[in-house]
C-alpha cells in the first residue's frame, strides 16, 4: 500500500474530508512518527505494532563485488515489531486463502 493508497482509503472512509485535508492528515501523521523516532522515541499503536529506533554497531564487511574489507559505520536504523492483534489476522487471512 502506497501513501496515495493510504489517502484514497481515508477519502472512502471519511467522505467528509477533501482530498486536501486528507493529504495534510496523512502527511502530518507521518511528520509526526518521523519527528518521534529521529528524537528516539518509541511509538506503539495497540492492536498494530510499535517503531522504535535500533543501534547498531560499527563492523567490518565486505565489498560483494571485490571481497575487500570494508568497515561499516555505527548506525541508527527504524525497527517496526508487528504487534499481536496484526500477526494473528494476517496467519489468519494466509490460513484462509489455502
């Protein structure tokens, strides 16, 4: 699902809204998890899962082209954990398509 899919999908839910306000509410949504998490905040939605900001370390890796040595920076990555509710609709849903 893309983000023009998202706002589609809240147009036919909320026909009130104009594709405008629909585009806004989205955007300021997602503005506001980015904002969260680039401060190091964790965000849980119930039912849905929760972000969270994970550290890795600084490594050694290696060039997949050449085989060199190749060291790697430490990093702070988006870590999504997909809460109860969301894993068992979805291996519900793949039990049913069989």
């Amino acid at each position: 699902m893309t983000k023009r899919e998202i706002i589609e999908e809240l147009l036919a839910r909320r026909q009130k809204f104009t594709h405008r306000e629909s585009e806004t509410i989205v955007n300021a949504m997602f503005d506001a998890m980015a904002t969260s998490l680039t401060r190091g905040e964790r965000i849980e939605i119930r039912g849905f899962g929760s972000f969270a900001v994970k550290k890795r370390r600084a490594r050694q890796g290696r060039n997949p082209k050449t085989g060199q040595l190749v060291s790697v920076d430490a990093k702070k990555i988006p870590f999504f954990r997909a809460g109860k509710e969301l894993r068992i609709e979805v291996n519900g849903a793949e039990e049913a398509g069989r």
